[in-house]
C-alpha cells in the first residue's frame, strides 16, 4: 500500500498533528507528552515568535488511511540569509516502525529543500535554538524530561537507512544530590562574592523574579553566542520565553547573581520535576492536569537542571561556586534527592565540568542527524 502525504492547514488539522505523536506513544512508560495547548501553540504561525523569521510547512502521512506519520519542514531566515547557511530544519519528525512511512516523510523534505534552494537537511530541532532539539539514541529506558522529548530506538537506526549521517550530539546526566558539600565551597563562594562584589539575589514571588528573566535571555545569548550551533535570539522571543516561564518557575529553585554595578552576570535556573504529571494529565490541563502539575511544583524529590549562564567575563572565575552553594542549600531545604541535567551540547565542556565533583550518569545521549539535498 503506497504512502500518501498530506500537508496540512487548518487548525483542525493542527490538532490531528499534535494527536499523533501523544497516539503513538500510549501507554509507553518512558514518553512525557506535553500539554496539547503549548504543543499547538508551539506550531502556530501566529503565536510562536519564532515565526517572524522563521516559516514552516507541516506534513502527515497517510497509509490505508490512516495517519501513520508527520513532519515539519522548517526555514530559519537569520541562518539561511545572515549566516548564510543553506539548511533545512526539520522537526516533530514522528512514524510507526516502517521505513516506507519515514522514507516518503523525507522525499518530502527534500522536495521542500531543493524548491528553496537549500544545500542540506538537519533535524529535528525547531524553528530557533531556544526548542526542542536532537533525536534520543541512548537512554531510551529513561523518562524523559518535561523540557525534553522522547523517541522508539528505530528512530535513527531509519536515518541512518536512508542516508542521514551525525551532527550534533547533546548529552544528559544523572545526579544524586549531595546530602553535604566540602567547607571549601563556602570559603571559595565567599571569597569570589567578595572580590567581585557580587550579590545573590533571592525571590519570594514569581512577580519579584519577572523583571530578571529576560536579562536571563541576554545573558544566555552573551554565553553561548560562541557556539558553532548559536543563532541570534530574537526580542519578541525574549519577552515570549520570559512570559511563558516566570509562570511556571518556582522561585526558590533559581539563582540569580548580580555584579557590583546591578548587571546580572550569572544565573542558574532549575525547577521541580513536572515530567511524571504530565503523564498524568496526559496533554489536558483540564479537568485534572492542573492538579497534578500544581503538586509537583510544591512537592518533589527530582529537579531539572534548565540553564546555566555566565557572563564571558566572569567564566573561570569561580562564580559557579556561589551557584552551587545556593542550589545545595535550596535542595536540602525542599528534600530534593534528584537532579537531572537537560540535553547539553558534548561540545561545550565548561557546562560538562560542572558536574565532575557530583559523580553524574551519562544517562542519555541524542543527536541531530544531517543529510545533503541532491
């Protein structure tokens, strides 16, 4: 029976392309689906930022009928026609274990490419650096973050059929929290705070901590503009991204440092594992997803480790001991046993050597995979 696929257009059709995915992985232990009106939102033209730089084309295929597949085919403009970097993004890349489905989902892509002149193919990763990226290869006995995304191990072995090769990889660790920290830690935390003349900044509402998140995004962009992967982060994306976040942060998990003349110049941002309620609600904040992510912010024993920022001129300076001084403290105070890192790029070893004196699990790995458009 051939493949057929069908781009999509209506809001209607949107949903069914988010359904999928959630209809795939039912009942899989290891998959935590997001909910279905950030998901939509994610995707909308309209809604998402990213958008205003970015277009995107959104595919389902159909076999027998039945939708056995999606894809998003994804032009980042500042990267094509800025850094001039011929390149197709693509995402949301789903399928039942059949080649036939994945093969036919990437004649569409490449379609899409060469109708715009693009040299090559990379995926998944949204329309900027800011989402979701990399295809899981290892770990796929784990449960995903609730940032993260989860994927069947046939995945890449389809890619690797039908051509793709490796890019990018990401890893991502596991840590018991330490029930102490060595006196050292304190004596150094102080000693930088001083010399630099630092200050710890503390939030008791969400309210107090908004007007701090989107200097949280310019010092992100400041970090990791170094990177071979950056791509520059929109305003609208920071007033978005800062919106969307200062909504669900818990306040006590995140550590903001200021320098003496009240510019931030570092951050750390974790929060408490929302991944086992999101199984829960199953996509729906209502009538009971609510509930459960209300209760995992309050009461939890795992959290994410988000992002971690520092300024260019303060790296290697030992400002990351103030950091994890606090977070130990913030940890001990709420009994947390657990923390989880976020997929961070294996190339940027100053994030990797955070964790050194922590004894971390590699627990999993995920890639980008990338293909010529012939």
């Amino acid at each position: 029976m051939s493949i057929e696929i069908k781009e999509i257009h209506t809001q209607r059709e949107l949903r069914d392309f988010v359904k999928f995915q959630m209809n795939l992985y039912k009942g899989n232990p290891y998959f935590v689906p997001a909910l279905m009106v950030d998901e939509v939102n994610s995707l909308d033209v309209t809604k998402n930022p990213a958008f205003k730089f970015a277009s995107a084309r959104y595919f389902l295929a159909y076999k027998e009928g039945k939708i056995v597949g999606r894809v998003a085919a994804i032009i980042n403009d500042i990267e094509v026609n800025e850094l001039k970097i011929k390149k197709l993004r693509f995402g949301w890349l789903d399928m039942i274990d059949d080649i036939e489905v994945t093969k036919a989902l990437i004649s569409k892509l490449e379609e899409v490419g060469k109708e715009n002149g693009l040299e090559f193919m990379e995926g998944p990763m949204g329309a900027s650096n800011l989402e979701k990226a990399g295809m899981l290869t290892f770990g796929f006995d784990r449960i995903a973050t609730a940032i993260g995304q989860y994927n069947y191990a046939y995945y890449p072995e389809h890619l690797k059929k039908l051509g793709f090769e490796i890019e990018k990889e990401w890893v991502e660790q596991f840590l018991t929290a330490p029930k102490s920290i060595a006196p050292k830690i304190y004596d150094f935390a102080k000693l930088v705070t001083e010399r630099y003349k630092l200050k710890l900044l503390h939030f008791k509402t969400a309210k107090e901590m908004q007007p701090y998140i989107k200097p949280v995004f310019d010092l992100l962009e400041e970090s990791y503009k170094g990177l071979e992967t950056f791509v520059p982060i929109s305003e609208e994306q920071k007033a978005h991204y800062a919106k969307k976040y200062s909504a669900i942060l818990n306040p006590d998990f995140i550590s903001f440092i200021e320098d003496g003349d009240g510019e931030l110049c570092a951050f750390a941002i974790t929060m408490p594992s929302f991944a086992k309620a999101l199984q829960k609600a199953n996509g729906k904040f209502f009538p009971f997803g609510w509930y459960h992510l209300l209760k995992a912010k309050k009461k939890n024993d795992t959290v994410e480790f988000v992002l971690i920022g520092v300024h260019p001129k303060y790296q290697k300076k030992g400002i990351t001991s103030i950091i994890f001084k606090d977070m130990f403290e913030t940890f001990t105070k709420h009994n947390i046993k657990y923390l989880e890192t976020n997929p961070e790029l294996e190339e940027n070893q100053s994030v990797q050597a955070l964790w050194t004196d922590y004894n971390p699990v590699q627990h999993k790995r995920r890639k980008t995979f990338k293909k010529n458009i012939g």
